[in-house]
C-alpha cells in the first residue's frame, strides 16, 4: 500500500512526464517544419518514450494500491530559436525532471518505502542516459556551428540516435 504523500508525488512524477512528452512532441513538430527530419524524428520517439515513463508509473501507482492521476497537460511552446536552443531546452528540461526524481527517491527514504524506491531506481538510471544523450548532441551541435552541411549531415546522423528501450 502506497504511502499518501509518495503517492501524491508519485502523480507529480507522472504530470511531469506527460508535460515532457507534449514539449518534445512540440519540438518535433517544429523541427519537422524546419525540414529537420531527423531531429524531428528523435523527437517524436523522444516523446513516446516520455508517455511511456508516465504509463509506467501510473501502473505501478495503481498495482500498490493508490489511484494514478490522468493529469491536464500545458500547453508547450510551438516556435524554438535554433537548434542548439532546442538541445539546450530538452537538457535543461531533463535536469529538472531528475531533481523531481530524485525528490520522489529521497521521500521514499525518509518514509522507509523500500519497494518505490527500488522501483524508481529505473528512472534514476534512466535520467543519467537522457542528460549524456543531450549533452553528447549539444557538443556536436558546438562543433557544427552554423555550418549548413554540417547541420545537414547532423540531421541525418541523428536518425541513427536510438531512444533507449523501456
């Protein structure tokens, strides 16, 4: 049985993650009006796996015995700069979502909740691969500068960034 106040951020976990999954989703739209089809396309499967991170949790809410919050989504922000600016957004977003993860592990300490502390232990992993990634794209996008080939050749090279598995 799920603690009330774990299960409280429990569904803040899952409203952060539906919100990254609606912000991605809007960075892939933008990219693909840009003519960007990779970035586009790590995008859009950026933003199915961030749906998948919340139907995770919402089960797993669920299957403890609390009750999985469907949340209401904001509205993201349609138009970006550049994309070095995209790629600074998706890691300064994804830093922000692993200090609320870490809340939640830190609350699941304090309340001695060994079992969704253990469960959260995934997203705790999961968050190192999603900053590497988005630093590891940001230092190729330094490199490329505003070299058309370059941003050219960095688009199709993205196509080959796999999202990891859940």
């Amino acid at each position: 049985m799920l603690i009330s106040e774990i299960e409280k951020v429990l569904n803040e976990q899952i409203s952060a993650e539906a919100n990254s999954s609606q912000y991605y989703l809007a960075m892939a739209s933008w990219a693909e009006t840009k003519g960007f089809e990779g970035v586009s396309s790590f995008f859009y499967n950026h933003s199915n796996e961030e749906r998948e991170h919340m139907l995770k949790l919402i089960k797993y809410v669920n299957e403890r015995g609390g009750h999985a919050i469907v949340p209401e989504l904001k509205k993201p922000p349609k138009v970006f700069d550049c994309l070095a600016h995209v790629f600074q957004n998706l890691l300064d977003h994804e830093i922000v979502v692993s200090k609320k993860i870490n809340l939640v592990v830190d609350l699941c300490l304090k309340h001695k909740d060994y079992t969704t502390h253990n469960f959260m232990q995934w997203y705790v992993a999961e968050q190192i691969e999603e900053e590497a990634l988005a630093r590891m794209i940001l230092d190729k996008l330094k490199l490329i500068g505003d070299d058309k080939g370059g941003l050219y050749l960095f688009d199709r090279d993205i196509l080959q960034i796999k999202v990891s598995e859940n």
